[in-house]
C-alpha cells in the first residue's frame, strides 16, 4: 500500500474510533484529493493501475467501517428509545 494511503487509513481509523465527524469528513476529502493527484501525477502505466487497485481497495474498507459504525449508531439509537419507552410505561403507571 501506497504511504499516502496508510497514512490516510490510520487517519480513518483515529477519527472513526473517536466519532468525530468532521475529522471523518475532512480524511475522506483528503482521501479523494490525494487519490486524485497520485493517480494523475502517475507516469508509469504499470504503476498507475496499481495504485488504482490500492485505493479502490481502501475504498471498499473504508464503505464497510462507515456502514458498520451506522448500524452500530442505529442499534444504540434503538436501545435508547426502547428503554425510554419502557420507562415511560413505569412511571405513567
């Protein structure tokens, strides 16, 4: 893996574990941009098509941790509303 790429990973994985949004936000522009750029910036044809794989690849890793971090909030957000309910229901009694 490309060190842009390991660096923009570990980056995710910081923002992810913190749940902070914007810094989510701001590593998955930088990721765009800096995927962008390499590929562009890339002469050799060899090298171009696998640093294409390489972030197509980070990519794919990067759409499953953002889908299970949402069912994971979706689960909590249930929980939540699943015990308010139940303690409106005995304190209404």
């Amino acid at each position: 893996m490309a060190t842009f790429l390991a660096t923009i990973k570990s980056d995710f994985d910081t923002a992810l574990k913190s749940k902070d949004v914007e810094q989510l936000e701001s590593v998955l522009n930088r990721f765009d941009e800096s995927c962008k750029t390499e590929i562009e910036s890339e002469a050799d044809i060899l090298k171009k098509e696998v640093l294409i794989k390489q972030c197509i690849t980070l990519h794919k890793q990067i759409e499953a941790d953002l889908l299970k971090a949402r069912h994971e909030i979706r689960e909590q957000i249930h929980s939540a509303k699943t015990n308010g309910k139940k303690i409106n229901k005995y304190l209404n009694v």
